[in-house]
C-alpha cells in the first residue's frame, strides 16, 4: 500500500498522519512543542525541542499503524519563525524566534523610517511587520556576533524558516533548502521573480549565503537519512506552509474561495488571480509553486487559540475545551469584549503597540460572560479580516474553516453569525497536514486528482442584520481601545 508519513510541525504541537491513497489516515499521533516568554514580546522556543517532537510524533503515529512503513514523507510547518544553526554541526546558535515574537519591531521601524515599507510591500506583498522572518533573522545573526560580512558564511552558520530546520534534519544535512510559500513569509523574496531579492537581504542584513536555496513545493527535497524511527531513502516529496497547505486541502484554488485555519493564531487566506498589492491591512503571499505560482490574499491573526487558552487560564478551567462549557450558561457576553492583543495586533491592523484589553466588565459580570467573550474576540478578528480581504478581492460565499477550535460549535456559530454567511467545518482538523500528504501523492504519480476538497458539516448564519451590525460597531470601539496611538481620540471622562 502507497502511503504517505505527513508531519505537521506547529507552534505548540508536531502531528504526524500516516495517510493512504484515499486520504484516509491509518494512524496519527502528536508530540507538544514547548514555548517559553522571557521578556514582554519575546516568544521563544527550542529548534532541538522541535526536532525531537518530529522524531516522537513519527514514532508513536507508525506504532500506532501498526509499524507501516511509508512510501514517502511530506512536511507542512510553522512559517515565519526563524531557526539558526552551525552547518557543520548542526547545532543551533540561539533560540526559535517565533512568529509571533515582536522583538525586531525597533528594526522594522526604521526601515519604515527610511522609506522601505512601500518598496518591501510591492515586491514581497507583506507589511513591514516584526512577525515576518526577515528581521529576526537580522537579530539572531546580530545576537550570535555575525554582523560583520563574510562572517555568517565563513563560520558555516545557516539561517531560515522551521521547515528548511525539518529538511536538513529529515535529510541528514544533505540538502538545505526552503520551500517557495515558505520563502514568501520572510519580505526577503520577491513574489514576481520568485527568488530573493538582493536590495531587500541587503536592507534587511541577511546574506544569501546563510539562507537556503529556494525549491518548488512538489519539487523534491531529497531522501530521509536513517532517523531510527523513520528507514533512510525515503523521498521527503512536498513541502508546504502550514496555512497553505490547509487551503490547498480545502481546494481553495480559485478566487472567491477561502478558508480560516485557528490555531495559536488564525491565518485568514482567500486564493487571487495575481500578486497584486491589496490597499487594505491584509497580505498577498504565495500559497504554493507548482508548474505554475499560486497566489493569495492573507490576514494573519496573532492571538485567537492562544487568546482562549489564556481565557481558560485565567478562569481556572482545566483546558480551552471548558470554555464553550462555561460560556454556554449565557447568550452573550453581557457587552464585555476581550482584545487580545497579547504582542499587539496583526491583520488588518498591523498595530504592535496595541495591548490587550476586556471592556464593559459590571457588577453583573461573571465568568460565562469573560468565556463568550474569549469565543466572541476569535470570530470578530476573523470577520475583520476576511472584511479587509473583500475590498479588493473576490467576495467570499463560503469560509472554509479548520484547526482544533472548529471544535467548539459554539464558536462555529458565532462565526458565521458575524459573518453573516455560510461556514463549512472541516470533517478533519488536521487540514494542513493531509494537503502536505494530497501535494505529495500527486507529486509521486500517486494520484490523478487536481484538488482535494475537504467535506465538512455547513453552518447557516441566523442572526439578524441588525444585531450583527451592532456587534460589530461594539467591537470595533474596544479594538480603537486597545490601541495605544488612538486613545487620544476618545472622549474624556468628564465629556
């Protein structure tokens, strides 16, 4: 039997999925990734950890297939977190910086100071925003003493985003390469040419030396070296970035089609015709390079389950899963609204130095209202940017959605209510890994099909224009609160 070991690589979990022919998965299983906080907007994690995690979850998903062996190995990761490391040994020279790290906003700054932020947006379609790789990378070759040129290259160092680590380490450090949508989250690569950008690595201080060559996603990256749990000449088939290869497995390739991945954060993603630079806070990315680009409209939410799961904290509960529990005791949230703006705020409002807030707490209060809340601040930011996504792209009829948080019907509800259209919920969470497996199966011949479109149950919006438009006006007042530079725009206490 043909199969496919997918590993799905996350901010806070590695999946692995053993996948057939049919898309069936034959066996599955997760190792968690760990996330460290050391300083406010600092986010960090271990690139061995990392590693090891591929290694556990491969491990216990073949176990669990009763120790198939598969016919090839596909990759879907994180994207913008940045991974450094010794090419001689393989070690890595400092900490994960994560996509959600905030640290390089000072660099970002500058640059928008100098009058780049226009000519990085034309060529990379992405805001100069402190998520993307670019200048983590410029910190972490900084922090690591590598500023001076030659250095980086000459000390052997090697620099990119979590599924160049992957490929190294699948391979056994015969082949550094990242994969094209990968790329395209770094402002370091060049949607029209498809390659880096030379003014940009120079704007930026990233050598191309330190970073890797850039493939195609069906291209081949080489052969598993023997990892134990995993045999050696296994071809690793097809790489994708995770919120890609979501949209890829929910058949999302023509405009007007789209879907909402929620995980730590949700990636907001609607296919296009072409690279054009959209005039709302949303970005064009490449989703995949096949025989030919693949474009996209995006919105990248930085806090939606990592918003709930602080939620689930703060109220004491055991995991996010109580949540919809507890906020299940009421119809709303009692006009309290939840920004969590934890590292500021991402699409459409790209505002670092928003912070996060809970507005409209009274006596009246209680902890179902703070847990509607929570559910309520993740469908919002959604609306809100598939709202910017519109503007100037196709309209969306239907919003595919995927990720643990599809879960919660209650969420799901809300969801579409905001919207105020129809959402289909993915049968299967792991989207993003089974479009890494479907890429790869046709890659190896394996299969005839142009698309894989995710089934899933179809929620119907019900609630009335009226009150959506009320909700949304409410939470758009408690975002202009969170953001440090509009306070001065709201009325004094004694007005």
């Amino acid at each position: 039997m043909d199969t496919i070991l997918s590993v799905d690589q996350g901010t806070t979990n590695t999946k692995a999925l053993l996948v057939d022919g049919s898309g069936t998965v034959l066996g599955r299983a997760s190792a968690p990734a760990g996330v460290t906080f050391p300083r406010p907007g600092w986010v960090e994690q271990d690139a061995e950890e990392l590693w090891r995690s591929v290694l556990t979850a491969v491990r216990d998903c073949l176990d669990a297939a009763g120790g198939q062996t598969p016919t090839a190995v596909a990759v879907s990761s994180q994207r913008e977190s940045v991974v450094g490391w010794d090419r001689r040994t393989g070690r890595p020279i400092g900490p994960v910086l994560s996509w959600q790290d905030a640290r390089a906003d000072d660099k970002c700054r500058q640059l928008i100071a100098a009058g780049l932020a226009d000519t990085v947006r034309q060529r990379t379609g992405l805001p100069l925003d402190p998520m993307f790789s670019a200048p983590k990378m410029a910190w972490l070759l900084a922090a690591a003493g590598m500023t001076q040129p030659g250095t980086a290259q000459q000390a052997g160092i090697a620099v990119g985003t979590v599924d160049a680590w992957l490929v190294w380490n699948l391979t056994g450090g015969a082949v550094f390469a990242c994969e094209a949508g990968n790329a395209s989250r770094t402002l370091l690569y060049d949607l029209t040419t498809l390659d880096w950008d030379t003014d940009l690595l120079t704007a930026f201080g990233v050598p191309r030396a330190v970073l890797p060559p850039v493939r195609a996603s069906d291209a081949g990256f080489g052969v598993t070296a023997d990892l134990g749990v995993l045999p050696a000449k296994l071809p690793v088939a097809a790489v994708l970035a995770d919120s890609h290869a979501a949209l890829y497995q929910h058949g999302c390739h023509l405009p007007g089609t789209a879907k909402a991945t929620y995980g730590t954060g949700t990636s907001v993603m609607a296919a296009v015709a072409r690279p054009d630079v959209p005039a709302t806070g949303v970005a064009t990315t490449l989703a995949w390079l096949t025989s030919k680009p693949t474009y996209a409209r995006e919105g990248n939410i930085i806090a939606s389950g990592a918003a709930l799961a602080w939620m689930a904290r703060t109220l004491g509960l055991p995991d996010v899963g109580q949540l919809e529990k507890v906020a299940d005791a009421v119809d709303d949230a009692g006009g309290v609204h939840f920004v969590p703006a934890f590292s500021g705020l991402g699409a459409p409002y790209w505002d670092r130095s928003a912070t996060g807030i809970l507005t409209g707490i009274t006596g009246g209060t209680d902890r179902a209202h703070l847990a509607m809340a929570a559910l309520e601040s993740v469908a919002h930011q959604v609306t809100d940017v598939l709202e910017a996504i519109e503007v100037d792209s196709s309209a969306i009829d239907v919003l595919h959605t995927d990720g643990a948080a599809t879960a919660s019907g209650r969420l799901m509800r809300l969801q579409a209510d905001l919207l105020g259209r129809s959402i289909r919920v993915a049968d299967a969470v792991d989207a993003s890994a089974l479009g890494a497996a479907t890429l790869a199966r046709q890659s190896l011949g394996l299969t005839d099909a142009d698309t894989a479109v995710s089934a899933g149950m179809l929620v119907e919006p019900t609630m009335a224009a009226e009150a959506r438009t009320r909700c949304r006006t409410e939470w758009a007042a408690a975002v202009a609160r969170s953001r440090v530079g509009l306070v001065s725009d709201l009325p004094d206490v004694g007005d």
